[in-house]
C-alpha cells in the first residue's frame, strides 16, 4: 500500500513538475544480521537544496565533486534530522551510501545489533526547514508486521510497537 501510494506519489510529482514534497523511510528488521536496513528516498533536487542549505556548499549528487565530502554531508545531515529508539535504546545509523534513481536518491543506513524488538520510536524532520509543506511516510517491517505511517509537517514523532 505505502509503495503504491509513494509510487503515485512520484508519477504524479514528475507529470506536474513535482508539486508535493515527500519522503519515503523504509525500516526493514533483518533478524538473521541482527539490524534494521533503512533505506531514505527523497526527490534528488529537494536534497540537493536541503544540503546545501544545511552544508552552505554546493551539492550535486548525480556528479558529487567530491564524494567522500558528499557522503559526510547526507550522514551528518540525516543524523540531526532521524533519530530512532528501538525498545527505549538510542540507536546509531551506521551510514552505507547512496545512489539516484531516476529523479529519486536513495539514501542507506544500517543499526547493527537488534536482535529483537518490540518498538520503534522515531523522530524526524527530515526536510522540515525546505519545505513547510513536506511529508515523511515510513514502513517498518519486523516481526512478521508491516506498518506505514505519514508525518506531515510540522509533526516529527511516530511510536511503532510491533
């Protein structure tokens, strides 16, 4: 459901030059690697204006002058802006890279060692300062579940229990 609705999402944002402002946060428990997979997907020109507002330096992620740079600027960029609790632990995104798709970047973490759990706490003004009208929609899959929920601005705070 939530991949159809951010799927209409895009095709309707491109049709009409990109009129809605959206995020897709998908957390994917992976019990046998004891993490969560999170996978960020964001229009490419709203992060590239977010970033560098937020790194006051040009970016421009489908030719990145210089990569090492760029990454540091999508890590620590996210880092301020999501914040997950998993089971009332504080969590670090251990940051894997990022790649565009079409008009879309993807953006990917990991939290390593969860062997279980039994709520997802998040906090996220992902875009937030960009664009009043942004929403963030999020899909965690765990424990045989899969619950989505969407974040309007200026609402930053999602429970999961699972």
């Amino acid at each position: 459901m939530v991949n159809n609705l951010f799927n209409w999402f895009l095709a309707t944002c491109i049709a009409v030059i990109h009129p809605f402002y959206v995020s897709k946060i998908e957390l994917n428990h992976n019990a046998k690697d004891k993490t969560i997979e999170v996978s960020i997907r964001v229009f490419t020109d709203d992060m590239e204006n977010a970033l560098q507002a937020y790194g006051k330096t040009s970016v421009n992620l489908s030719a990145p002058k210089n990569i090492t740079t760029t990454d540091n600027l999508i890590k620590n960029y996210i880092a301020e802006k999501l914040t997950i609790t998993i089971d009332d632990k504080p969590t670090h995104l251990d940051y894997l890279g990022f790649e565009i798709n079409r008009e879309s970047v993807w953006m990917y973490f990991e939290i390593p060692n969860i062997a279980s759990l039994k709520k997802i706490n998040i906090n996220c003004n992902l875009l937030y300062e960009y664009k009043k009208e942004q929403m963030n929609i999020f899909q965690v899959k765990a424990n045989g579940k899969d619950k989505s929920y969407k974040l309007d601005n200026p609402n930053s705070h999602v429970l999961f229990t699972l």
